[in-house]
C-alpha cells in the first residue's frame, strides 16, 4: 500500500535532502554546476559501507566518509581553479576518477551494511526512529551552514558566486572560496551516501548515478515552495529538503501505480524539467496577462484632448 510505504519515502527524501543542500550550495550559492556529487555521494557509501564492514564505528565511518567527500570536492576545485578547465569538465573529470576510485575502496561492485548486527545510525528496520535522527541531523546541519555563511568567509564565499569581478576587485580570493565550497558542498553529499548505504544496507557503484538529477529536483522544487514565504537563507534550505521529501513521496506514488520502473529515470528528468520551465513561463506569459489588464475605474487617463485640457485649465 502507498501509505505504509510513505515513512520509508519521507527517510529516504531526508537522506537526499542532505545531498540536495550540497547541490544547493553550488549551483545557487556558488553559481557553479558541479557534477562531481554523482561520484561523491557513492564515495561516501562506499567509505562508510567497508570502514563499517571492518567493524569501525558507524560514526566515525561517516566522519571519514564525510572528509572524503571534501577531498573529492577539492579535486574538483583544483581542476578548475589552478588548471583553468570549465566548471562541468572538472567535475566530470573527478567523477570519472571516483569511479575507479570507489571501486578500489571496495573491491567489487558493493558492500553490505549488516544493519542487524552492528550498530548503524539509520535504518529501515526502524523507520520511525530514523527520521526522528534525521530531523536531527538537518537541525545541525541548517543551523550550522546559517551560522557560516553569515560570518565573513561564508559571505566571501556568497559574493562570490554573486559577482566573481567584483569580488575579485574587492581583494576576495576567489579561487580560494570556490574550493571551500566545492568541497562544503561534496562533504554534505558525501554524508547523505554514508546515510544512504546505512539505511539501505548495502553500497553500490551505481548509487549516484542520476544524484544530480534528484538533487536539482529537490532545490527547484523547494525553491517553488518557500520563494514566497521567506528569502531566509535558512528557509531556503529547509525548502531544499522538504524538496527532496516531495520528490521521493511522488516517486513512491509512481511505483504505486505500478508503472514500468524503466521509465523512472525518464519521469525524474522531465519533473526537473517541468520545475525548471514553470518560472519562464510565469514571466513571459503570465507577466504579459497581468500588463495588459484594464486599469480600475476612476483611473482612466482620458483622452489626448482631456489632458491638454486639464493641463491648459491647470495653467
């Protein structure tokens, strides 16, 4: 039933939701389209899956699963500030490299989780519980990416995605926030796979194929929620989330009606596309229904001849 599958929804959109504010932070913080979390989010999971396999804690698993994640992110910040390659070529370039990297970590194309005789933080054994520690996390989360971009290298980091000439011209390095971010960001989606495979119970080298996908959904769809409520970085963030939420309870709605599950990559693609478009379409059409409204009664300009001599009467 659709109803006793949505707590398992709502986990899994709190999971990507984590992974949603990393693509938030650079596709709207940092004005930088990063694909390097398609690879990121399964070095996360493959960390956490083999660190946990050897029997490390599960938080310190995702404690090293997160920092590789931001070194990830400083690959990728290398690619293009010190080597001058294009934003998507660095961070296709660096997915690519974990590819060959995730694979090294785990020895073979995944890694099981034993969520029932180790101690793992999520897991769908217990739902319910889950996403109380989700909340948790997102609690943290949010309030600690409000605290840092309010201080002076999160502003940096804001002004430089705003306006990287001026900024430049400010005396901000700008090479130096673009790394910090990419690598703020890949740490986040870095923790949402370490998450993912706990919850899951297994790693797997195609986990974060079409992550970008999903994380965009998220941010344009949380966008189109809170725009009109708040401008709060903060709101926007808990948006973001609530994105990811709505798009995994619509995906589990899609199963329900038991659709061919090959077309699900397809439905994702054109949900992104339909967000993306509905802003465009508002302006340019919308915009133009509102200026050709008649004015209200009372404030007619009148004709030529009124005016010249209202005008006249006023001299």
């Amino acid at each position: 039933m659709f109803w006793d599958a949505l707590p398992g929804a709502i986990a899994l959109g709190m999971i990507w939701g984590i992974m949603a504010i990393g693509v938030y932070i650079t596709y709207k913080v940092l004005d930088f389209a990063d694909l390097t979390v398609d690879g990121s989010i399964c070095t996360g999971g493959a960390v956490a899956a083999v660190l946990m396999a050897a029997g490390v804690n599960a938080w310190v698993a995702v404690l090293v699963a997160v920092l590789a994640g931001a070194l990830a992110g400083l690959v990728t910040g290398i690619f293009h500030t010190l080597m001058g390659i294009p934003a998507i070529l660095s961070g296709i370039l660096t997915q690519l490299i974990l590819w060959s990297v995730n694979l090294k970590i785990m020895g073979q194309a995944n890694t099981v989780v034993d969520t029932r005789g180790q101690y793992v933080i999520v897991t769908q054994l217990e739902t319910g519980f889950t996403i109380l520690k989700l909340v948790a996390f997102l609690v943290v989360i949010v309030g600690a990416l409000y605290w840092f971009f309010g201080t002076e290298a999160g502003c940096g980091i804001r002004a430089t995605g705003s306006n990287p000439n001026m900024s430049r011209a400010q005396g901000i390095n700008v090479n130096l926030n673009k790394i910090i971010g990419l690598m703020l960001s890949n740490a986040l989606v870095a923790l949402a796979g370490a998450l993912l495979a706990q919850y899951q119970g297994f790693a797997d080298i195609n986990m974060g194929r079409g992550a970008i996908v999903i994380g965009l959904a998220a941010v344009i769809i949380g966008e189109a929620i809170v725009t009109h409520i708040s401008r709060n970085f903060a709101v926007q963030l808990i948006g973001v989330v609530l994105g990811g939420i709505i798009y995994y309870i619509v995906y589990q709605f899609v199963i329900w009606l038991d659709l061919d599950t090959e077309y699900l990559k397809m439905f994702s693609a054109i949900v992104v596309a339909i967000f993306l478009a509905v802003p465009y379409l508002k302006e340019k059409y919308f915009s133009k229904i509102k200026w050709r409204k008649k004015p209200p009664k009372g404030e007619d300009k009148g004709s030529p001849g009124q005016s010249a001599g209202a005008a006249q009467g006023g001299e």
